[in-house]
C-alpha cells in the first residue's frame, strides 16, 4: 500500500494514499463508492465540529520491473488440426519507465482522524528480442527461434485509507489497497523449418491483472526547521489477483509457403496471491498564505508472488508464469495539495 502524505501543518492533518483509476473501468473501483459513502456519513459530524478538506494533484517517475520480466509464459494452443502444451522461456524483459500522475482528496476530522485517496495513472512500454527456448509437453518437440514482444501497459495502482495520529508526528492507518495493469502484446518471428522453408508467425492479444486487498501502516512527521518536515512512511499489503487474457484471433497467425493459417491459444482465467510492502522518505513545505504543501520525495514497494504451477492440466496460470517471482516498482513523486476548513473551528 503506498504511504500516506501527511501535512505538516499543526491544525490539521493530510493523509494521502495511493490510488490509481483505470480510465474505462470506473465501475470497477467499489472503494472509490465507499469514500463517498462514508464522506456522506460523516459529513454531520464534520460540520458540526472543525474539518479540513485538502485537495490536489500528484506526480510521479517511476520505474516498474513486473514479475512477469522473465518472459516465461505457457498455453494450450490450436494450430490448424494440431493442439498442443507450449511453454517458452524467452528473452528477460529491462524494466521501463514513465510518469504517473492524478488527484488526491483528503478529510480531516476530529483532530486526529483522516480518510483519504490519491489517483495515479500511466502507460509504459517493453520490448525485448532474443533467442527463445520453448518445449511442446504433448508430443515433446522442443526448438530455439528469435522472437520479439511488445508490451504497451497502462498501469494504475490504487488505495484508498483511515487514518489516526496517535500522537502529534506518529500516525496509524488501514486501508483497502487495489492495482493492477492491462497491456496488448504483439509477438512477431521466423521459423526456419528447412531451406527454403520459412514460416512466418505473428500474433496479438490483450492480458489484464486486478488485485486487491487490505493493507496497514504507519506514517511519521520529523519538524527540521520552520514549515519543513520529514515524512516517512512505512506499509504492507496482501492482495488477492486475477488474470484475463484475449487473443486477437484476426491478428494472430502462421503464414507457411503452402498455407495461411490462423493460431489460437486456450486462456483460461488465472488467479494468484501477491504480498509485500513499501516505504517512502520525502520533505514536505507548507506555504501557510496560500494553505498548500508542496511535497518532494521518493518510494519504493517489493511484492512476492505466488501462483499454483504444479499440475499441467489444472493450474492457475493464464500465460505468464510469475511464481515466486518479484515485482519491483520505485521512483520519484511531487505532489502539491491545497486546504480549506469547514464547520467550527474552536
């Protein structure tokens, strides 16, 4: 779960989390639903007494080693009367990089209580070309081509939290913590079957991840000098994920020198279980005339993956197998957030 921002300010407290929305799946986001609903709830009892609402915008430069960087994927396939086992281990995958970036909405209630969302959203892209190693388990076939994948990803990473200050720079919060990407891959190469037989074989599909799942931290304020602060944050997750996977069938195909014939592979839904952590270290300056922090810094989050493998005709794979493997994703944020009061300020 990504860290809250907290405000430095001493009458009120921001609370930022991490949430990133998807631009076509809206109705997806049932956490978003909930901020609202309990903004509704609780909209009384901050009017009553004295609440801040801080808005703003986020950005950030990140780089993003996904746990499928190692390129290696299985399928069940068609080709013409022929059905196979594939699974390949092709060229590793260099992590990319790109700028995200989306609003943040924060309360502030009951001198210690926040609830809070940030929104991030940004599209990378993988490319690799190498030797590939593949072995069909059905009729033992086994061979090395040069292959090159594309990966065009739009990635968003989501949280939505509560938050407390148990005391003046310590904070505890909770939260409820989605992510996840949706990318199109195009896959293109040559099979030399024998001089002068080449058959030429390109396929596209789309492949998308959901996660979800709780999360808990803790957040700290360090005061250095006059309206500047340390803010460090810690956190954990535990995430439950699916995995859906579409084959362009119009675009996937072998063109042999006697015969054009379109590929298909079996892609069944995949589902499997991520967890780890992340940290952030940033300064934050808040400009009392204009009620604005402004905040610079840095993060980092580490999940480990897990996914049932073991039996070839009953897993949880859809292509990419990421078992055990890691998911990396670190960089650099800016964030500028503006508050304003409501209800009574003692």
């Amino acid at each position: 779960m990504a860290p809250p921002l907290s405000s430095c300010r001493r009458d009120f407290v921001i609370d930022i989390s991490s949430l990133m929305v998807h631009a076509n799946c809206m109705k997806r986001y049932k956490h978003a639903v909930v901020f609202l609903f309990i903004f509704v709830l609780l909209f009384p009892v901050m009017a009553a007494a004295s609440a801040s609402i801080s808005l703003g915008g986020t950005a950030w430069y990140v780089w993003w080693q996904p746990a499928w960087a190692d390129n290696k994927w299985t399928g069940l396939y068609q080709w013409n009367d022929v059905a196979g086992y594939w699974f390949e281990d092709a060229h590793d995958f260099k992590p990319s990089s790109a700028a995200m970036a989306g609003p943040i909405i924060s309360i502030s209630f009951l001198d210690r209580w926040t609830i809070s969302t940030v929104t991030v959203l940004g599209r990378m892209n993988f490319h690799t070309r190498n030797f590939a190693t593949g072995l069909d388990y059905i009729d033992g076939v086994a061979g090395v081509t040069n292959k090159g994948y594309s990966r065009s990803v739009l990635k968003w990473d989501s949280d939505t939290t509560i938050g407390c200050a148990l005391h003046r720079y310590f904070k505890l919060y909770a939260g409820f913590k989605a992510q996840g990407y949706r990318y199109r891959e195009t896959i293109h190469y040559y099979d030399f079957v024998g001089y002068p037989t080449i058959n030429i074989i390109h396929s596209e599909g789309t492949d998308s991840v959901e996660c979800y799942g709780p999360g808990l931290g803790v957040g700290v304020t360090v005061p250095l000098v006059e309206n500047l602060y340390l803010l460090v944050n810690l956190s954990g997750v535990f995430l439950w994920c699916t995995e859906k996977a579409d084959q362009s069938l119009n675009d996937s195909y072998t063109f042999t020198p006697t015969a054009y014939v379109f590929s298909q592979y079996y892609l069944p839904r995949g589902r499997f279980i991520s967890y780890g952590g992340a940290a952030s270290l940033s300064l934050a300056y808040t400009i009392d005339r204009i009620n604005t922090t402004l905040a610079l810094g840095g993060r980092y989050q580490l999940l480990f993956n897990r996914q049932r493998t073991g039996n070839l005709w009953s897993n949880d794979v859809t292509m990419n197998i990421i078992d055990r493997q890691y998911d990396h994703f670190f960089g650099f944020t800016l964030s500028a957030i503006y508050t304003f009061h409501i209800g009574k300020r003692g």
